[in-house]
C-alpha cells in the first residue's frame, strides 16, 4: 500500500503512526499538496493528504477513514465495546478538529502577506485550541497495555504544537508533554513519526 503524505501533517502523522503499531507496511510518498500532484489530485477530488492508496485500487481518505480502514484490516484500534468505541472516535474528531485549527492558523501566517493577515480570526482559532488543550490535559486517553485510535491522534497534535507552536501552549499544558514522554514509553518510534520537517 502506498500512503500520500507530508512529514509534517499531522493527519499524514498520526496515520503512519499507527500503521506502524499495527505492522502495517505503508510505501511513503511524500507529496506537496500546494503543488496538485497528478497522484494526488487523480486520486482525492480533494487533493488533501494523507490518502491511501491500495493494493486493490482503492483510494481511501481523510486520515479518519484510514484509521477505519486500518481497524478492520487487522483490528485494534477502536474498542468492539460500543460506547468505548464512541468515547475514543469522539476523542479523535476532537484533535482532528483541533489540528484543523491550527493548520489554518499556520496557513493565514503562511499564505499572507503580514499586513493582510486577519488577527481576529487567527486569534477565534487559538480560542478553540486553548478550550480543547485544557480539556485534553484535564482528561488525556489513559495509556494502557493496548493503544488505540485516540492516543495516536493526541501523540500528532502534540508533535505538530511541538513543531509548529513551540513556546505557545507548554506551560499552560504541562499535562500533555507529560502525556507525550509516557507514551513515547509504549511507542518509542514516537519521535521519528511526529510532525516534523
């Protein structure tokens, strides 16, 4: 299977990462979404990354589907408990929507000349993730003998702040950079697969 994505997406991050964990073996091909690969754009109407392409000829995307997908290939990555499973795919739109929020703050920044750059929407952005990062540090996933869907999805929000945010959110958080060293404990490929350029 081949997976187009970018080093230092979150979503592309998040799913190599557990693909990893599940000894699923993925051909990386890193692409550049602003560029409109051929690859990509033949593949996902959307042009978004990460995508995955199968063996079969399939082309599966957003990173949540992958997730999905992945799970009923091997298993393992939401809970068969119905109402722990819901816990966990609310858990992962909540960072997946948090990243979302980030990466348009990272765009306004990016694509913008400064003086066009719309503060109070960068700063209603940072509003949502400041709510979402004292929720997830009240109550990070518990980190057992089994990882699943939801802790692969806070270890890429918490490498894209590192990567991205670095001096912004750390001491209003500490709770998550604890979180982040005990669960590179039972992923130690963690820091090679976490957003980064």
């Amino acid at each position: 299977m081949r997976l187009l994505c970018s080093s230092t997406s979150p979503f592309s991050s998040k799913v190599r990462m557990a693909a990893r964990h599940l000894g699923i073996k993925l051909e990386e091909i890193h692409v550049d979404t602003n560029a409109g690969p051929t690859l990509l754009i033949d593949n996902n109407p959307l042009g978004k990354i990460p995508t995955l392409l199968t063996g079969d000829g399939e082309a599966i995307f957003d990173s949540r589907a992958i997730m999905h997908y992945f799970d009923r290939r091997e298993g393992g990555l939401y809970p068969s408990k119905k109402s722990k499973r819901t816990e966990i795919e609310v858990l992962e739109a909540l960072i997946d929507g948090t990243n979302e929020c980030l990466l348009s703050i990272v765009y306004e920044r990016r694509l913008r000349e400064p003086e066009k750059q719309h503060q109070p929407w960068i700063d209603r952005q940072w509003t949502k993730v400041g709510r979402a990062l004292t929720h997830l540090d009240a109550e990070p996933p518990k980190i057992g003998n089994k990882l699943h869907a939801g802790h692969f999805a806070l270890a890429s929000l918490i490498g894209y702040l590192q990567l991205r945010f670095e001096g912004q959110w750390e001491v209003d958080h500490a709770g998550l950079t604890d979180w982040a060293h005990k669960f590179e404990k039972h992923f130690p490929d963690f820091p090679v697969m976490k957003p980064q350029v």
